[in-house]
C-alpha cells in the first residue's frame, strides 16, 4: 500500500510538470549560431518531415550541467528511448546529450518545441562513423563549448 501511495504521488508530480511545461527561453548568454544553424537546414535538407521544422543552434560555453539545470525548470527532461545519453569517442572524449520538450507535450513527435543540449560541440556539416582511431578534429570536436539546437515546428 505504501509503495502505491508513491507511485500515484510520483506520477502526479511527473504529468503537473509536463502539463505545467514552459516555452523555450534562450539559455542566459547562450549565442544564435548562424554557421551551425545553416549546416543543420543543410543536413536535414530532403529528410522527411524536414520542412515542418524551424532550426536554431546556440552556443555557450557554459557546463552542461548548468544548461540542464536551467531548462529542467521551465521544460521536461525527455529521455530518448533508443540512443544513450552520453558516448565515448576513441579520442576518450565523452559527447553528452540531453533532450527538453516545452509547452506540454510528452514525447518529440507530438511537442511543438524542444532541444536537444549537447558537449562538446560537434559540426554539423561532419557526418561520421565511430572508428578505431577517430580523432575530435576530424569531426570537428570544439571541447569547451555547448549547444543547444532548439527546433520549433512550423
């Protein structure tokens, strides 16, 4: 009965969160990539569902942590069932990523708004295969810098 109790309370907290969900806010000090930004519409250029989607990619040079802690508050942390929230590179550099959906919504097919916050910053415009001897500068690895891509449908 007690572990019910905790459940139901838990659940609660979890759906008032997403129905209380705010609108995206830029993270404080966080800048408009325009060079990112162009490479990601390039990237996505042709994919289906593409052009259903507007495509901002700030940068900041800020933790991860920070970031996460900030959008915690106005967004839900989503959690994308197939892919982890951090890897390693052969180089040993750990990519980390974190997903927030704003405005209610509980997973990304259905938001209108979400992010995806990424450390290190990793080009865009560098499609790669994890290999044995992989190096961050042949991805475009920038150690020290986080994004954040906001997409917002149309």
């Amino acid at each position: 009965m007690k572990n019910m109790r905790v459940v139901i309370i838990s659940s609660i907290i979890m759906f008032t969160s997403i129905l209380f969900a705010g609108d995206f806010e830029i993270y404080p000090g966080a800048e408009l990539s325009e060079k990112l930004t162009k490479e990601a519409y390039e990237m996505s250029a042709g994919a289906p569902g593409a052009d259903m989607w507007n495509i901002s990619i700030y940068t900041t040079k800020d933790t991860f942590e920070n970031i996460c802690a900030f959008y915690k508050k106005i967004g839900y942390e989503y959690h994308m069932p197939s892919g982890p929230e951090s890897m390693k590179l052969p180089s040993g550099t750990e990519i980390k990523t974190a997903y927030f959906i704003f405005g209610g919504a509980i997973d990304l097919q259905n938001a209108k708004s979400w992010i995806k916050v990424q450390n290190p910053l990793i080009s865009h415009k560098n499609v790669f295969v994890v290999t044995q001897g992989l190096k961050d500068e042949d991805i475009g690895v920038e150690k020290g810098v986080s994004t954040i891509m906001h997409m917002m449908k149309k």
